[in-house]
C-alpha cells in the first residue's frame, strides 16, 4: 500500500516516481457514484460552498484569522477522519472520510493507491473499533486516484459535509490537511495554503502530477500515512482528498518530504 504519491525529484531511495496505480480484479470499477444511489444521504453544501465564505490568505498566520478556528476544525475533523490499514503490516496504512451512511452501511472515500492491493483492509473509526472491508465492498472510480470503501456498523459515526467548492479563485486559500500519520499513528490536521489553478503548472515539477484527478496544488506538510485523507476548507467541508507528494526527501526523524502536495477535488468525484 502506498499512503502517499511522491512524484519529481528524488535524493533518497524511500522516494520513487511510482507508477499508475493497476486495478486489481477484485475491485470493482464504477464511474463516480454510478450505481451507489448514495447521493441523497450525502451531506452536501454546494449553494453556499463558492469558495467566497473561506479566508482568503491575506495573514501569514492563520491564527491572527480565528483564535478558535484550528481547535473548531480539529474538532470537526476527528469523528469523521478514518485510519485505513492493510492485513500485512509491511504496507502500512492510509487515511480517509466518511462521506455518507445508508441503515448500517458507511461509505468512506480514500485515495484508491492505499488500497489497490490484494489484500484485506480495515476500517479504524474514531473510537477505535476496527471494521473489515470485504473485497467486492472497495469500489475504484475511473479515471481518478479515488476509491470508496464500504464497512458495517450499528454505531452512529459523524458524517463529513461535502463542499462543490470554486477553485478558479486567483486568491490563495487556506485549507487543512486531515490524516493519520505512520510516524505517530495519531490523528494530524495540518494547515496550508491552496493554490488557484491557474498557478498550478508552475508549481509542480511535472505534467504527471496532474493525472488522475489530481487538480489541487498546496503547501500543507504531509506523511506517509496521511494520503486519503480529507482536505478541509475553514468551515469543516471537504473539498477533496489528497494522495500526492512532490519533491525532495527531507531525511531527519520527521520523515516529511520538501515540495508541494496534491489532491483530487470533490467536484472530479461528484462528477
């Protein structure tokens, strides 16, 4: 299991330019949410998610915005925030959200390179109770690092608001990075600064970043561990998953790589 894409430049034998993930046969392919009949139970906010309520980046520091706004976020982020790990140890572990629920049933989508092995995964929720994943119940969506994972369960968990967010903004934003890290095996929510698209083939080292869905170019500190996991404007919506690091390996205890991240808008996914 990859927990994150690194894609550019290399200087350590950890960091390679990994190839497309394959499907494996015992996923299921579908586009987007073809067939899922879920979109009704999704907690969506596309009339008011334009972009124009998010803080544009007018502070170098995003406490001088909102005292409270990180501690509100990292409350929010934590219910809805899921630890992704592989039967096999060796392959570590990812991140992902729970988008939507139907009777006992969630739905929690993830970057599909954390799960395109053959194997069994598990689905670790906020109050540490493992669920298993079955085989048929991972579902790869076409043409995007992107894949919803089903589980079963009579508990209740929170459920993440979808934003249809306005990337065309020439003002950088802030965003926050939601996801489990390796190293610590705790729950991170690391801030930074969305780039708009039209910045976006300047600041990464290669075309190839941009595939499979990846549109969002930011500045957030990621590792290995966190991909899959949620991006979330400040107010708490999800405005896309990231998977992919560029750049340089930045070799100390941190095990965090220099360069930009990326990510797959929700917009590819509700397509």
């Amino acid at each position: 299991m990859n927990q994150l894409h690194f894609t550019g430049i290399a200087i350590a034998s950890s960091l390679l330019l990994l190839p497309l993930a394959t499907q494996v046969a015992a996923i299921q392919t579908k586009s987007a949410f073809a067939d899922f009949k879920i979109e009704g139970v999704i907690k969506s906010d596309f009339r008011a998610a334009n972009g124009a309520n998010n803080y544009q980046l007018k502070s170098q520091n995003i406490g001088q915005r909102s005292p409270n706004l990180l501690d509100e976020l990292d409350r929010l982020s934590q219910p809805i925030t899921v630890k992704i790990d592989a039967s096999n140890p060796q392959n570590g572990s990812g991140s992902g959200v729970i988008i939507a629920r139907q009777g006992n049933t969630y739905y929690v989508l993830t970057a599909f390179h954390v799960v395109d092995r053959p194997e069994e995964y598990t689905v670790v929720t906020s109050d540490g109770q493992k669920h298993p994943v079955k085989a048929n119940d991972i579902v790869k969506t076409d043409g995007l690092d992107i894949a919803i994972l089903l589980f079963n369960s009579n508990k209740k968990y929170a459920i993440a608001t979808l934003a249809n967010y306005n990337f065309s903004s020439r003002e950088p934003q802030w965003i926050f990075f939601s996801g489990f890290s390796d190293r610590t095996q705790k729950l991170l929510l690391n801030p930074g600064v969305l780039f708009s698209r039209s910045e976006n083939y300047f600041r990464v080292f290669n075309s190839y970043s941009l595939t499979n869905g990846y549109e969002l170019v930011f500045t957030n500190f990621t590792e290995l561990g966190m991909g899959g996991g949620a991006l979330l404007d400040t107010q708490g919506r999800v405005i896309g998953i990231g998977g992919r690091q560029e750049g340089e390996a930045y070799t100390s205890k941190l095990n965090r790589d220099i360069g930009y991240a990326l990510g797959v808008p929700i917009t590819a996914v509700l397509k």
